[in-house]
C-alpha cells in the first residue's frame, strides 16, 4: 500500500461542546505534520476546521484549502494558513476538488456537512470512484450512533457487511494512519 500523502479532513466549523474535540482535532493535526501528511479540507479558520488548518500549519505541515466562492467572507477566511487555496463555483464542485486531490479521507466530529461530506465519499467508495481508504476519527464516541446505523442497514439488507467493514474507525491518530495505508479492502462491484 503506498504512503498516505494527502488526507481530506471533514469535521465541524464549529467547536462542539466538549473541550475533548478541540484537544483531540489538534492532536490529529499535529500528527499530520509529523507524518508528512498534507491537509485538504474545506478553507477557513473556524470551529474544529480552523484548529486542524492551524495544528497542521503551526506544525510544519502542508494545509490545501478548498472554499466555495459563496464563503469568501472574513468571518471565515480570517486569519487562514493554508498554503493553497482553490475557490471553487459552489459545495459540489468544492468536494468534488477535496476528492480529487486526496489519497484517503477521515471525518471527525462535526454537523450535518460533515455527515453528508463522509456518507458521500463512502458510497464513491462503494462504487469504486475513488480507491481511497474512508475513516472515521471517533473521539469520544461521537460517530458511535452513526456506526449503529450502518449495523442496522447491514442487519436489513441494505448495506453489504464487507462494504462496512471497509469503514475505518479508530480514536487514536497513529492508528488512524497506520490503518489507512496498510489496509485495502476489495470491494465487490456494487453495479453487477
């Protein structure tokens, strides 16, 4: 399996309200630059999104900001550290970008954005768009009513155990590394 280089990070543009997730995302992010691992994620400096730009950037790492146009405002682009930034015409092309540019993606702990963002790498995932390993970052638990559900669609039909299994969780970083490059799951063609 080849090094990880770029990882799209979707968490909360806002802080949540255990101080566990600000600790933990900045822990994530330190670990990125130690590991050489370039951030993508969606642009700006706020809420856990702007504590993961700065951990990454503060500790010598690579931030690639991906922001849609609508977003360029200085209540979100204040004090920004990326690197590279790309504006792009709106939420799908901005994934799409985010997706392009990434070798493996994780989701910490964020709101409906950030379920939707990881629920849609996922199913490219399933469908064999991207090869890239899909994680979750689960500090504190928080992506555990999430993984029942997945149990759930397994338990009814609707989800194929191996293609949950494909789902890395973990709550440590340097497992979440580890796991994203040494693991490859081969997927059955969801289309047959």
């Amino acid at each position: 399996m080849e090094r990880i280089k770029r990882l799209a990070v979707f968490c909360g543009s806002v802080m949540g309200n255990d101080e566990i997730y600000r600790v933990e995302t900045e822990k994530l992010g330190k670990e990125m630059a130690a590991s050489s691992i370039s951030l993508v994620y969606g642009g700006g400096n706020r809420g856990l999104m702007g504590v993961l730009a700065h951990a990454v950037h503060d500790n010598g790492g690579n931030v690639i900001g991906v922001l849609p146009k609508a977003m360029i405002r200085p209540s979100v682009t204040e004090g920004q550290v990326e690197d590279q930034i790309f504006i792009e015409d709106g939420m799908h092309n901005r994934k799409s970008r985010m997706y392009s540019l990434s070798d493996g993606f994780v989701a910490l702990p964020g709101g409906i954005g950030t379920i939707e963002e990881i629920s849609e790498i996922f199913t490219w995932r399933q469908l064999g768009y991207t090869n890239g390993n899909v994680a979750l970052y689960n500090i504190n638990g928080y992506w555990d009513p999430f993984l029942k559900m997945l149990d759930k669609a397994v338990e009814d039909g609707f989800l194929s155990e191996k293609v949950r299994e494909s789902l890395i969780v973990e709550d440590n970083p340097e497992r979440l590394f580890a796991r994203l490059e040494e693991e490859r799951i081969s997927l059955p063609d969801k289309l047959k």
